[in-house]
C-alpha cells in the first residue's frame, strides 16, 4: 500500500460517524477493507468488528489479537430548551475546541447544526476569563422549537464534522476521528503486507467498539477470542507548542513502541528487534500508569494476555483538527505486519519459561 | 407498594451486610419463582425457568452507610464511608449498627465549614468507654423512617430499595408462562464498585442483561440540566457513566412502554453508573439496558420517588419479562 491509499481510506472512515455505542458505519468501511486480506469477518453483538486469518501454523498455531478501536468522541442530546440542544459528552471531548464548531445530530433523520458563542461585545470581562464547560454549550439547528421537538429526542447520537484536510503536499492529514481511524487504517496496511509475507501465527484483525468510553470493546472481545498475543494501535500526542518533549512525539519519525507494565518487556524486545531488521524508524514512550488505551483491558483479560502497544504520533488529540503524518501511519502497520511474522511458537512458549 | 417500601426501605443493608434485606425479599417472593438461592458473594437468585434467551434483571439491594474505623477510651467512633456519602449529609444524623444500637454522627469544633471532612466527623454512641458490643469494622446505616409525603415516598435506602421492590411487585404479577428465562438477581455491594452484578453475571451467562435502580433528576430548584422529572414516567437510559444502552434493548424498552401507553422518559446521567455497567462487559458481552425510578436527593437521608413512576416501572418490566426479546 502507498500513502496515497492510505489518504484515500483516512478520507473516507473520518468521513464515517461512528460515536462510541453505534460504531456500525466505521464497522461497516472496515469490515469491507478488510475483506480481501482475511477468512472470516463479522461482528459481535457489542459492535467490535472481526476478522480472521489463518497463518501457515495452521489451526495449533499461536493466535494474536490486534486491536484499534474504530469509535470517535461525540456527543448525546441530554435536553431540548426552547429548540436549542443541549449536550452530554461521550468520551473525553473538550468544550475549548467546540465553539464555531460544525455538527450533525442523528435524530429522526440527520439533521445539521452549530455551536455558537456568545457574540464578544455582549460578554462583561468576569465572563470573558469564566473557564468554559459542556453544560454551557449548545446546538443551534436553525429550527423553531416545533421542528426541533419532531426531529430530535434525547439520547440522540451528535457527530462533530470536519471534512479530512491534507497539508504538506499531501503529506499531512488533519480532521476528526483520526483517533482512532488512523490506528484502524494502520490495522489494514498490516493486514495487506501480509497477503505476501508469511506468517505462522493465526490473526483477529479487531476493530473495538466503545474504547473512548472505557475500553469496553476490548475487554468483551479480548475474552470472547482468548488470543494469545495481542497488539494494540492507537495514536499517542504530537509535539507542538504546548507539549513538553518528554510527552509529544516527532511526527514523521515513525510509529511508538509503548515500554511499561501494561507489556509484556520480551514483546516490546521483539519489536524493537523487528524495527531494526527491518530498517523501520521507531520512537519509544513511557508509560507508566494503566495505558488509556485497550491495551489495559486486554492485558488482564481471563488468565492474562501478554502484549504491545504501537501508537501514532498526532497533534491536538481530542480536537476536530488532531493532525498526522500519513508516513507514521504507514509504517506502524509495516512494522506491525513484521511482528506478526516474527511470532513462533518459541516465542510464546519462551514467555512462560522459569 | 407503600408498605413494601417501607418494610424494605427501613431494613439494614449497607454494603457488605445485606443478608436482612435478602432475607425480606426472599419472603415477599418464595413461591413466586421455580429457583431461589442466595450465590457465593451473597446475591439472592431468583430464577423463572424459561427457554432461550436468559435474561438478567438485577436489582442491588445493599445500601450506602459508613463503617466504624476507630474507638476512642471515651467510647466516641471515628468512621469512613461505605459508598458515596457525604460528611456533611451525616452531620446531625442518627445510624444504626446491625444490632440495633443508634448513635449520632456530629463534627469536631471547626473554623468553617469546608473542613468538614471523614477525619473531623466522629459517631456518639452513648458509651462513656469502649464497649464490647461496639467494634471496629462495624456497619452502620442512616437512621430515617419511611414517611409518605404528600403521596411521594421519602425514605432512605430508596436507592435502591425501590428497584427491589419493582423486581418483587413484577415477579409476583407474571403470568404461569413465559416467553423465555428471567434470572432476578438482588446483588450485593454495587454501592462499592458494582461487585455482586459482576461474579453473578458471569455465572449465569445471560443473553441479555436489565439493571433496575434509581436515577437522578433534573426538576428541584436550579438542579443540574437533566431532562428526568419525578411523576413523569419510568426513565429508560440511554448512558450513563458505566453503560451506553446497547440500541436494540433500548429499542425493545421504548417500544414496549409506547404500545402499551405506559409513561417513560428517557434518561441520560452524567455521573453514576448501575449494574448494567458490569453486565454488558460480562465474558464475551451482553446487550443490556437499565430500567430508571427517578428519584430526587439520592445518597441523602431522605430519598424521594413517585409512586406513578413505581407503577410505571413495574408495568413495564412486567410487559418486558413477556417480550420477545429479539436474539
């Protein structure tokens, strides 16, 4: 695959809604990716896509879970006041990056709305320095209350839009829901390196459901296909202004190997050595607390599952502008496609060894 | 209703201890039901065999309270909370221990009161010294009798007393055949971090999962946005922050209560979770939903809900109990 393709996908699954809980049209756009580089697909009854694919070890072959999860923060109607919309999060979304922002709410039919601010000249100096929270914000659909009432009703899913932007000579892609569809199309380059390169090891291709909420996809999936080896793509924080080096990652510097308890050391050995084989660049974060990622859910999943994190480097995390660069894209699923290869038997079995 | 709610509200069950509550509830349903049994953890099951699906409906039956963590030479207790409870909701308020002994939680002198926390608050008890049937360890609950107010019930323990009582009054009403299995579960400890609904739900491997409790509401005097109100129906949750309702039980919810005209509201709270967290995560997943009785000052002393909400709750866990739950 080439960065163009990897464009083109980006393009289409940030175009896709899918908020945690009704991730059917990510699930959708994955599963058809998918399709030509794996035996099996379907989806269970949470909403985690699945597809399989044989190794060369056959049925007795150690098996391996990768996962990236294919939801997006968004939002719910919590309450219709006089034909505006007020909002509960889902997920970590930020009130700082709504204001002026354009989005859909997913009503009896879709419906197209904006979150104003309150114009500056109105607003005294005490207000102007208030912190600003969700409960504050609203949906302007431009309906009278009537219309508002027969379209929309709480519960109603909201979706944040934001049309992929590219920068850079195409190089650079900016938009919504890169977190974490980056991660799934990284999940696809992957699974098409590996149509030509051999591997012993059987594969679930996951897309997760609901892992902006509490890994919840993760943790149902990971004990219904009881893998023996997991990975885990995610994006991880860009620097930028703001960022201290030791949190933010070069981008374009290659995809980052997490190092913590939440892996197993012998796998992320494993990658590592693999990066180097294979002359991929790689960068390495720390972390030391439960990775907010699924890697935490499906480390302890039923008697444990040892495994790694690879995440890509992206800038405004949580924004409708979280921007990459399609190169790390690319070469976290080459360097996932070359761990996948390198797992043996040995491997597996030298992880319980005393 | 009023007088189960009364005899259930006023029980002591306060995470950890909630073998009085069982054994009321188990009395009230006895006779009712095919199996009863209380499990490992302390979750009493009841089962109405069915054939396939097998539904969960889980109601927790312990309550908040506190827990006696020191006893001083002048018989004074020091405590620390079992569940979301508030110093200052103690100040001034009567508990109970198992065995009958009521005593007062007061404060040290403070400056003001935001240094009102666990550490200056300690529990009178009467003692002049320590006492042998006073303990460290010891379990207490808030000391409030149920009132009707004006028709509305007040009681404390209404969370989630109330949903065990809507799981007792719809068990009873059942007709001799059903569409499918329903295993009530009366949990333990989901005041502490939902722990009964979890080990019970992985034992009964359920295809679908129901949790029934209380729910916040947005309709007293500048009460946080939230659309739910007392007397407007049984509230079906849409999220909440330990589940997002799987679509297809939510479906089933609102159009059960819609055909039959039973009032509803749908319900999203903002902080709190229910058992429905720990089922729908339960092995491989399991598509649930939560059944909400509205209910204002929750984790207070004098928790309120609205007997036509009780009704609608029961009504429509009823109708849901003979559902064709889509598999």
């Amino acid at each position: 695959m080439d960065k163009e393709q990897v464009k083109d996908m980006l393009e289409i699954l940030t175009g896709a809604v899918g908020v945690s809980g009704d991730e059917r049209e990510p699930a959708e756009i994955t599963a058809g990716y998918l399709e030509p580089y794996v035996t099996r697909l379907h989806r269970d009854s949470f909403g985690n896509v699945i597809g399989f694919k044989e190794g060369t070890g056959g049925p007795g072959a150690p098996s391996l879970l990768v996962a990236a999860h294919i939801d997006e923060i968004g939002a719910m109607v919590s309450r219709l006041e006089k034909g505006f919309v007020r909002f509960s999060a889902v997920g970590g979304l930020d009130p700082r990056t709504l204001l002026g922002q354009a989005v859909e709410i997913h009503g009896r039919r879709r419906c197209r709305g904006v979150i104003g601010a309150t114009p500056p000249h109105l607003l005294t100096e005490k207000e102007r320095k208030k912190e600003l929270r969700i409960e504050d914000l609203f949906i302007d659909l431009g309906m009278d209350p009537e219309g508002v009432e027969a379209q929309i009703r709480v519960g109603d899913y909201i979706s944040l839009v934001r049309p992929l932007l590219t920068m850079a000579g195409g190089n650079i892609a900016s938009g919504k829901a890169l977190d974490n569809r980056a991660g799934v199309v990284a999940m696809i380059v992957c699974a098409a390196e590996l149509v030509d390169i051999r591997h012993f090891c059987r594969i679930y291709f996951v897309g997760t459901a609901q892992e902006e909420v509490g890994v919840r996809g993760a943790i149902v999936a990971s004990y219904g296909l009881s893998p023996d080896l997991a990975v885990a793509i995610d994006v991880t924080h860009g620097l930028s202004p703001g960022v201290a080096e030791e949190d933010g990652f070069g981008l374009g510097e290659g995809p980052v190997v997490g190092v913590g308890p939440n892996f197993h050391p012998r796998l992320v050995e494993r990658v590592r050595t693999v990066a180097r084989e294979y002359c991929l660049p790689y960068q390495v974060e720390p972390v030391p607390g439960p990775a907010s990622t699924d890697s935490r859910a499906i480390q302890v999943s039923r008697e444990g599952i040892p495994g790694i994190l690879l995440s890509i480097p992206l800038r405004y995390m949580h924004s409708t502008v979280e921007t990459l660069n399609l190169d790390d894209v690319l070469l976290t699923g080459r360097l996932l496609a070359g761990f996948a290869r390198s797992i043996d038997t040995d491997l597996v079995e030298g992880l319980t060894c005393i | 209703m009023e007088n189960l709610l009364k005899l259930l509200t006023e029980a002591f069950g306060p995470s950890g201890e909630e073998s009085e509550v069982a054994a009321l509830i188990e009395q009230k349903i006895r006779g009712a039901v095919d199996h009863l049994y209380t499990d490992k953890l302390g979750n009493l099951v009841a089962v109405r065999q069915g054939p396939s699906p097998r539904i969960v409906i889980s109601a927790h039956m312990d309550e908040i309270g506190v827990i006696i963590t020191h006893i001083d030479d002048q018989g004074f207790a020091r405590l620390a909370p079992v569940g979301g409870v508030l110093p200052h909701q103690l100040v001034g308020q009567r508990v109970r221990l198992k065995q009958g002994r009521v005593g007062v939680v007061y404060h040290e002198k403070i400056k003001n009161l935001k240094e009102l926390d666990w550490p200056r608050l300690y529990l009178d008890l009467g003692a002049e010294k320590q006492v042998e049937e006073i303990r460290i360890g010891d379990l207490a609950v808030l000391e409030q009798p149920f009132v009707n107010a004006g028709g509305r019930f007040l009681a404390k323990a209404m969370d989630n007393r109330a949903g065990c009582a809507v799981l007792i009054e719809a068990l009873r009403r059942l007709p001799r055949e059903i569409p499918q299995e329903l295993c009530f579960v009366f949990s333990v400890q989901e005041e502490v971090g939902l722990r009964g609904a979890r080990t019970a739900a992985y034992h009964l491997k359920p295809d679908f999962g129901l949790a029934v409790d209380v729910t916040r509401v947005g309709d007293t005097p500048k009460a946080p946005l939230m659309a739910v109100a007392l007397g407007k129906g049984a509230a079906i949750k849409v999220k909440d922050s330990s589940v997002i309702t799987h679509p297809i039980v939510r479906q089933l919810m609102i159009d059960t209560a819609e055909q039959h005209n039973i009032p509803y509201q749908l319900e999203i709270l903002e902080r709190g979770g229910t058992d429905a967290g720990v089922i729908h995560l339960s092995r491989e997943g399991v598509p649930t939903g939560a059944l909400s009785i509205p209910c204002r000052y929750v984790h207070t002393p004098s928790e309120m809900v609205d007997p036509a909400d009780l009704k609608a709750a029961v009504e429509l866990l009823k109708k849901l109990c003979t559902s064709n739950w889509p598999v």
